[in-house]
C-alpha cells in the first residue's frame, strides 16, 4: 500500500508513521507536512523502516501541494490541524485555513485522483460538553471552542464529499491522548516536563472538568482498523481507558513523580471551557479493536519516557516562540 499522511511530523500522526512502519514491512508512506511549530523531524528519529517514509514539506492548504503528493496514492490519513484550544481562543484564523481548507483541498484532490480511502481524523470535541451518557457517532455536533468549531466543519465536509460525490471518506473521532512526542504545551508533557524541572503546572478553574485519556498508540491501532475495516461513509468514536477530572490526574502524575501540592497553581478558567467529554465505542469494537494497555500502566511509561529524554523537550521549550506563547497565553490569569 502507498499511504499519503498528512501531519506525520506531528505527536499523534508521527507515532502513527512509526507505528505502521513497523507494524507493515512493505508499506510505503509520504508525509505531507509543513513543519509548523509543533512539527518536529525528532519525532522519527530512528524509525523502523525509514527507508519507505519520505517526508515532503508543504501546506495542505495549497491544492499544488496537495496534486504533487496525492499522485498514485490508495489511501490518505489526515491528520493535519491545528489542534490546542488555547491557541484557538487566541487567534482562530490558522484553524480555519488548516482544519478547513486544508480539508477541503485534500478531498478535491482525493476525488481528482481516485484515491481508494481517506481518513478523516477528528475529535470528540465535536461533540461538545456531555453532562451524563456518553457521545455515539450520530450524535449532533455541538463544539464551544474554535477549535472545535473548525473540526466540525472539516467532519462535515468530508461528509458532503462522500454525500455529494461518493469518495470513500471514514472519519474518527478521539479522545484526549497521550504519549511520546506531545508538544508540551498540552496538559500532559507541560505537567510531568514543569514537574522535572521543579516548575509549577497550572490548573485550569476548579479541576473539575473530566476528559477521557487514550494512549496514542491504541488510537493510533484504531485508526489502522479504521482505515482496513471501517465502513465507508461512516464515523468510528476511539475513547480511552479512564475518565478522570482533571484534578485527579494531576494527583495522579504527582503521586507518581512524587511532586508536592505546592507544584500545582490554580489560574482562572479557560474560556467556554467545556465540562464533560465522554465517547461510546461501541461501534468501533464491532471490528475488533482492543486496548492494548491500561492507562496507569500508559501513564507511568510516558512519564518515564519524558523523564529519559530531556533531548527532545527542552530544545523545544527553550524557544523563543514558545515562551512567549507562554507569556501571553497566562498574562493577568494569575491565583484563582
């Protein structure tokens, strides 16, 4: 198989080029993506098979672009986004140009080219904030965030493209993950990379708002049976393993790292922070799919990982466009 990946320089869409590297030994991968800031080439450093990876710099907004590295593709992962809410309640226009129109320029192309599958990799953001229950694929889309408002424009437009012009599009919708490679400017990494310099982490209102945790090698396993299994034209929810407040994870990692309370600052809440998020997968497990792992048995190697490889974090960090993200992002919040 020759896959298209769009975003594979990226946490999640890196660990899915690694992942089914290894896991196919004939597969044959280009990854389109523009090296943003959270883009990094250290994410596949020392790859299995990287000989069948090639890595092509460009936008999936720019149709020229997109024809070049859709050529003689069977199938597209697309997971290019701009993807952290913070960032998103600062500035949306990047969102829209990449979630958006990149979406619609990689479906245009798809078509053009008779592409036998594309994958749609979306959020359970979508959904919105869920007080009871949990979230099924033909629930109505509710997003509060830009962010999220962004991806639930890209999941309606690959709808119409199978609707309107019968492309054989499946999208997934995940839960928060977690792993090797997140940039840290997530909850996680920023959490347990604060905590190994002896840096506070800052927590968002009361705590209280719950998400659901996946590690990104299971998504990145839900995606592959996604892409070989689903049914075309349908959508596929990928929950995790543990739903938790967010005050109880962050008990948990310090707990683990050993980190006094006093490491944990409370800052005023995000803005039209959603409360709730929870996903039925019910339909994924129809065909097949199983966890790998659980989450503290995810949770503690992911720590260790961060702990083992000061290499790649602190570079990252340490830049200027990030800390002065930073700055602006947390100006005025202050103690609750």
């Amino acid at each position: 198989m020759r896959l298209l990946v769009t975003g594979g320089l990226g946490f999640i869409g890196s660990n899915f080029v690694r992942w089914s590297l290894a896991a196919y030994p004939t597969l044959k991968i280009t990854n389109l993506d523009l090296r943003t800031y959270a883009g990094n080439p250290a994410n596949l450093k020392g790859m299995k098979g990287a000989a069948r990876h090639r890595w092509v710099k460009g936008d999936v907004a720019d149709p020229a672009a997109v024809d070049r590295v859709m050529r003689g593709v069977d199938a597209v992962v697309h997971f290019a986004a701009e993807s952290h809410v913070d960032r998103s309640i600062l500035d949306a226009s990047s969102f829209l140009k990449t979630n958006v129109t990149g979406t619609q320029v990689l479906l245009d192309a798809a078509r053009r080219h008779g592409v036998g599958r594309f994958v749609h990799v979306s959020t359970d953001e979508v959904y919105g904030s869920v007080a009871k229950g949990e979230s099924k694929e033909t629930d109505p889309l509710l997003p509060n965030s830009p962010y999220a408002a962004s991806k639930a424009a890209s999941d309606l437009m690959v709808r119409s493209a199978y609707i309107t012009h019968g492309l054989p599009v499946v999208t997934t919708r995940c839960s928060n993950n977690f792993g090797p490679y997140q940039f840290p400017e997530k909850a996680l990494p920023l959490m347990i990379t604060n905590w190994i310099e002896g840096k506070p982490f800052p927590l968002y209102g009361d705590g209280l708002n719950i998400r659901d945790w996946v590690h990104v090698s299971d998504h990145c396993r839900g995606v592959d049976m996604v892409l070989r299994k689903g049914v075309v034209g349908e959508t596929y929810n990928i929950g995790g393993t543990a739903s938790l407040t967010n005050r109880e994870l962050v008990g948990m990692v310090r707990r683990i790292m050993k980190v006094p309370e006093s490491l944990v600052v409370p800052v005023k809440d995000r803005q039209g922070h959603d409360r709730r998020y929870a996903v039925d997968c019910a339909k994924l497990r129809r065909l097949g799919f199983k966890h790998s792992t659980t989450f503290e048995t995810a949770l503690r190697a992911t720590i260790d990982w961060y702990r083992e490889n000061a290499w790649w974090w602190q570079p990252l960090k340490g830049r200027g466009d990030v800390k002065a993200y930073y700055k602006k992002q947390y100006a005025g919040r202050g103690k609750k």
